[in-house]
C-alpha cells in the first residue's frame, strides 16, 4: 500500500513538472494525458490575476478541471463554468434554488429528470417532513453568492418554470482551505497547496476569464502574493493578443508597421521569460510587460503580421536585444542610458524619426471655385460635396450664386437627389412654379412635401415654439398653419440658417441659400463619403489604404480639393501630400469627384501623425507641488524647476526641482513620473500673478512614453511611405539582424 501511494504522489509530480516545463517532446507527449490538448513550444506563461478574489472561469465548449498537488484528481470532466471565491472567513453558508415541491415522489424525480436534460449541474430530490406530510423538494445548484442563484432563477423562467425559491443552507462540505470553486453550480473546497489546470475539452475551443476569451488553458496557483491566475499558452498566440493593443490595426492599419511591431513584442516576450518565476509566471498582461487582450483582442491584420513574421526576432551580437519601444518620440529617440539607469546600450541609440528621403506628391486641380456666400459666410467647403456629385451646377458668371434660383432648378436639383437616394415619396410634385423665383415659404412647403416630412412639422414642434420662432415675421399672419410649421421646423432644427428668423420669408432664395439648405437637408451624404489612408500618387491615381484594402483611384485632373486644418475646411487649388494623411472622398463612375485632406502638424517627421506628436500642458504651481511632494515630502513648498542637463534628443534628463527646505535632483525616466508629463521632451514657461508671485507652469512638449527604441507612431509612418518592416526595425535598433529561431 505505501509503495502505491508513492508511486501515485511520484506520477502526480511528474505530470506536473513536465505539464509545465517539458521540452517540446516530452510537452507534446504528456500534453495528450490532458485529452490531447497541446501547446507547442515556445510556452509562455501570462499572469492574469494576482491576488485573486473572485473570478468567473467558462469554456465556448466544456473543459476539464484537474487537481494537481501531493496527487492529482479530476475535478470536472466536461464544465462549462467555474466561480472561484477566495473567503477570508470560513464560508459558512451556500444557495439552492428550489424549482419544485410536491408530495408525490415520483411527481419530483419525473421534473428532476426534466431539469437535468435542460440544465447543466446537479438537480437532487430531497424528502422532507413538515407536520407529519413527507414532501418531496427538487433543488437545484449550489452558488456562492445569492446574485448568482438569481441569474441561474431567469434562465430557469426563460425555460418556462415559475415560482422558484432561493434557499439558504448551511455548508457541511469539508473544508481543507478557504478557496472555494461553483462547478456548473455545484460547490467544492480547493486544496491551495495544490494548483488547478482549466484545459478546453478539444483544441478548438477557448476559454474565458470573467467574459475575456483566451486562447491556451489556464492555471490556479497560490503564490506569495495570494492566488495567482495563469495563460499558459504558445508564444505565436500570446503574440496575437499583444500586437493589436500595443499598435490599434483600425488606427495603424499599415502591415509592415505591424509586422514590426510583431518581432520587437516576440523578441521582448522570449528576453523576459521568467521575468516573474517567483510567482510561477513569465510576464504580465499589462504595461509592466506587455499589454496583452488574449483572444479577445485579436484583429485580422495583426494576427497576420504575427503570423508572416512567425518565430522573427531581432538580434545583436547573437544575442536577443531588449526591444523597448515607445508610443510616440516626438521626432527623435534617446540614449537608453540617459533614460533608464545603466550601461550604454549600443543597439538603443537616439536616432531620429525621419526618413532620409521623404517622398512627396503634389495635387493639384483646374477645377474653378465659385464664390458661395450667404450674409457675408462663406460656405464653398460646406456645399462642395453637391457640386461633386452633381446635385447642383455651377455656371461662369461671377454673380451666379448671388441670383434668384427659379422652380425649374429646385425640381431639376430634387430629381437629381431622388436618383442618389429615395426618401419617404420623392415622387411627389413639389408644387413650384416653374419659372421666376421662388421664395423661403414656398421652399419650405416643397422641402416638406418632397421630403415626406409632415409627421416631423406636425409632430415635433410645440405651438409656443412656432410662435417663438416666427415671432420676427412682419408677415406671419398671411401664412397658413402648414406653412407656420414647415418653416418653424426647418428653422428649429438648422437646415433654414437662423438669421431667416429676423428676414423676410417672402423674399426670392438666392442660389447660394439653397445650396446651403439642400447640404443641411441631406444628412445622408455623409454616408457616401470613402475614408482611408493616402499612401502615395502613381500616374493620375492614387494609392490609398481604406479599410485595410489597398486601392487604387482616378484622380481626374478638374476633382475637388478640400483641407482641413485646426482652423476649420478649406477648399484647395494644390495640396502637398506625405503619405500616411486621412483622407475622405467621394467617388462617382470609378473618379474621385471630391478629395478631402486632414493635415498634421507642419512638419515631416514619422510620427506626426499622433496628437501627441506636440502637446501642452498648464498646471498651478500648487497643484505641481502636490505630485512632488508625493515623491519628495521633504522638499515643502515648490519654488522652481531648473533643467541641468538634456539628451541628444533634448529631452530633459536630469531636472533640479527647488523648494523652500530643500532641493533634489531628478534623473531620466523618473522626471516624467515626478512632474506628470507625457514624456521628457519639453521646455517650461512660467506665468507669475499681480503680486510677482509664481502661479502657474507651462510645458510644451512632445512625444509620448519613454522615447527609447522604436517609435510606434513613427513605424507607422515608415510602414506608410513603404519601408518594409525589416528596415523598420534596424531603423530605430542600431546594427541589429532579424534572425528566425522557431
């Protein structure tokens, strides 16, 4: 007998020694005692959770639950879903549901059979005696916390059962530790000398961790900082689930930036393996290593740049370089050593973010801009987007705009938006005249009828707020109440420009104010506006990226050009282009008709596309104060900053900070967490009140993060002017090789 039970606790140790440190061989092998589900090599391990509480464990198709410790045990063979509660205090107390009663046995194991067809977790029938009457209880479930047995009640009334009861009972179960486990609704203790192995009961599925799926299976272990709740799963799918958080694929849709951003995350992963041994697993799912999503997280285009560059790392000197990398640079990277404490480091050298010879493209048009003014606004690149798609015409005489538009254009303009869109019964007649000019009361009685917008009119306006609206009018007593309303709906919700509410409504529209009008009327033509990327011109067309698609479009020489600045929409005779700028547009029979450009700061460096490229921040001298004293109590009131010495890339690597009872000297990354800054790049103002005292310091800066390694934003940028993300890589890392190690 002694010889079993040390050949059973042996076989225990030796599943899991190999379960969790085997080489590839011995992995696979011992991988198929946990139903064939296998990790290749490499195996990372992802702390999920330390200092467990409370958490929800699922699978998207059953898993099994194993026990490993002295021995091992299997707790569940095909579970659907696990709550792990850690009680400070013994748990004294469990919740049943009770579907049913009745005195007829029988009667309750027919319905108990029913249930346990339809529910997942154990369904007993218990007798029980009241006043001398045997009734026959059918219970369901076991759940730690009465939330719990009421979201178990809705699914049970979902299925038809009604008047369900939650019973408190009394827990009897044994109790070797104070970690408890709701199996499929079904209570157990968990030995924490032990550790609990999650496996997806076929390679397929997935599990969840309180409703964020990951690939992989999962590990309960009790370390020194409480329970501790583990990914374990191969590097290629920890990857999949790293790459799209630290490098969003829908704002940074460029492959070969991701592709990069792909090696550095795997060439950092398999550097810090073990990082956290003490605590039974590599890294984090956080900023302390990596932000990490698991399958939940996972995109199409990243997953593919893991994929393409599958076992990629970057190397120097035949060993894995540390690949630190960095949000936003600002234009330029540092030193390593003037940022974080240590030795040079010859791989992670300033360098800057610029690509020595930046393409540009020039677009230019021969298009002829009209002049469109209404009360002295001018409203060209409001309207623009109806001239480009036809709605309205532009003719050669200066004033064109200015005159008097007639019934005949109105109905000939609406015809045209009908064979766009149809909305409610374009069909309609109008009712315009259709010569001579029409005036804002007939406008809006046709806007109305074409439209179908009589419930709105009738519907949405207050008689007050009629009256209040038209209370302008010298003429408002010779309009009919439909009328009243139409233009008081057309006003409320701005599609008459509100200076109508003080003119005269029976004067002619200009056809610069229908222009205006029809632009507000159709809300949808955002709708046909394209979004993407500009990547570069080839010929007459362009190379855009929308919607992570490659494309290229016509670009007619007579197409309208738009750019948008801080300052507002402007139109465009000639637009200097980068690469990597948003764009919209607008296409009509295969041509873009209608280009609209969003500019980024005046500059060409790689990451000017972040809003953080430059940045400023105001703070009170007292507020400042506060955040320094939480590092530096010592120092009292804050009296000045003074900066003694910048890096290469002029951030700001040692900073005196004065206060009345003392002073300190702040080094490299630590200055950014001191003063509460986005980065180390800045220069500082200062604004002093009346009395000539310091009240306020201004910093502007630059960049985002540490400013060491490669710059996300600018890898970006390479990605977008062509770079491939090899070049990338040894771009921001100094004299390195990407080499392939699995």
């Amino acid at each position: 007998m002694r010889k079993i039970r040390a050949l059973k606790y042996f076989l225990a140790a030796f599943l899991a020694l190999f379960f969790i440190a085997g080489k590839p061989p011995e992995f696979g092998r011992e991988s198929n005692f946990f139903q064939g589900f296998v990790i290749p090599q490499p195996v990372v391990k992802v702390g999920l959770i330390v200092g467990l509480k409370q958490a929800t464990v699922s699978s998207s198709s059953g898993m099994k639950i194993y026990e490993i410790g002295r021995e091992y045990r299997l707790l569940a063979e095909d579970a659907e879903e696990v709550v792990i509660k850690v009680e400070k205090e013994k748990l004294t107390e469990k919740f049943v549901l009770l579907v049913g009663q009745t005195s007829d046995r029988q009667e309750a194991e027919l319905l108990a059979a029913e249930l346990s067809q339809k529910l997942i977790g154990q369904v007993l029938v218990e007798e029980k005696i009241e006043a001398g009457n045997t009734l026959y209880q059918v219970k369901y479930g076991e759940f730690l916390t009465r939330g719990k047995a009421l979201e178990s009640i809705q699914r049970l009334e979902q299925l038809g059962y009604k008047d369900i009861w939650i019973i408190r009972e009394i827990v009897s179960l044994p109790e070797p530790g104070n970690i408890w486990l709701q199996i499929d609704h079904r209570l157990q203790s968990f030995n924490k000398e032990a550790d609990l192995y999650f496996i997806p009961a076929f390679p397929e599925s997935f599990l969840q961790l309180n409703g964020r799926s990951y690939r992989g299976l999962f590990q309960l272990k009790n370390t020194e900082r409480g329970l501790a709740l583990i990914n374990i799963l191969n590097l290629e799918d920890y990857l999949k689930g790293v790459v799209p958080l630290e490098m969003s694929p829908g704002t940074f849709n460029a492959l070969e930036a991701l592709k990069a951003q792909a090696v550095a995350a795997r060439t950092y992963a398999l550097k810090n393996l073990g990082r956290n041994s003490s605590l039974g697993f590599d890294l984090t799912d956080t900023q302390s290593s990596q932000v990490y999503g698991g399958l939940s997280a996972e995109h199409p285009l990243s997953n593919r740049a893991v994929e393409e560059t599958a076992g990629e790392v970057i190397v120097y000197k035949n060993q894995l370089i540390n690949a630190l990398y960095t949000s936003t640079c600002g234009g330029q990277t540092e030193d390593a050593e003037k940022i974080f404490s240590g030795r040079p480091v010859p791989y992670l050298k300033s360098v800057s973010c610029t690509r020595e010879k930046q393409p540009e493209w020039r677009l230019q048009t021969t298009r002829e801009y009209p002049g469109l003014r209404i009360k002295e606004r001018d409203i060209l690149a409001e309207v623009l987007p109806l001239l480009a798609y036809g709605i309205i015409d532009f003719q050669s005489p200066a004033d064109y705009f200015s005159q008097p538009v007639s019934g005949e254009e109105i109905a000939g303009y609406l015809n045209r938006v009908s064979g766009i869109r149809k909305i409610n019964n374009p069909e309609l007649d109008p009712g315009l005249a259709p010569s001579g000019p029409v005036n804002f009361v007939e406008l809006a009685r046709a806007l109305v009828t074409f439209f179908g917008w009589q419930d709105k009119t009738s519907l949405l306006l207050l008689p007050a707020e009629v009256n209040f609206l038209l209370q302008g009018q010298s003429r408002g007593k010779e309009l009919k109440e439909s009328d009243r309303r139409a233009l008081a709906y057309l006003l409320q919700s701005g599609i008459y420009p509100s200076y109508l509410r003080e003119d005269n409504l029976f004067r002619p529209v200009t056809r610069a104010e229908l222009a205006f009008v029809l632009k507000k009327s159709l809300s949808w033509l955002e709708d046909l506006y394209h979004q993407g990327t500009f990547i570069a011109r080839k010929g007459d067309q362009l190379e855009v990226l929308e919607e992570n698609n490659q494309r290229l479009l016509l670009f007619p020489p007579d197409s309208y050009l738009l750019r948008r600045l801080e300052e507002g929409l402007f139109p465009a005779r000639s637009l200097i282009l980068l690469g990597g700028e948003k764009i919209r547009w607008l296409e009509k029979d295969g041509r873009i008709t209608l280009l609209e450009v969003s500019y980024p700061p005046n500059t060409n460096v790689l990451d000017r596309t972040s809003h953080l490229n430059r940045w400023n921040v105001r703070v009170s001298r007292s507020e400042l104060e506060k955040n320094i004293l939480k590092f530096y109590p010592q120092l009292g009131r804050l009296v000045d900053l003074k900066v003694l010495q910048r890096g290469k890339s002029n951030r700001v690597i040692e900073l005196q900070i004065l206060g009345e009872k003392g002073s300190v000297v702040v080094q490299g990354l630590k200055v950014r967490w001191v003063l509460n800054l986005k980065d180390t790049l800045f220069s500082i103002d200062r604004e002093y009140d009346p009395s000539g005292q310091l009240s306020h310091f201004v910093f502007s800066g630059r960049g985002w993060g540490h400013g060491v390694g490669l710059c996300q934003v600018g890898s970006y940028g390479l990605a977008i002017s062509g770079a491939k993300y090899r070049e990338i890589l040894t771009h921001y890392y100094q004299n390195v090789k990407i080499e392939k190690i699995h």
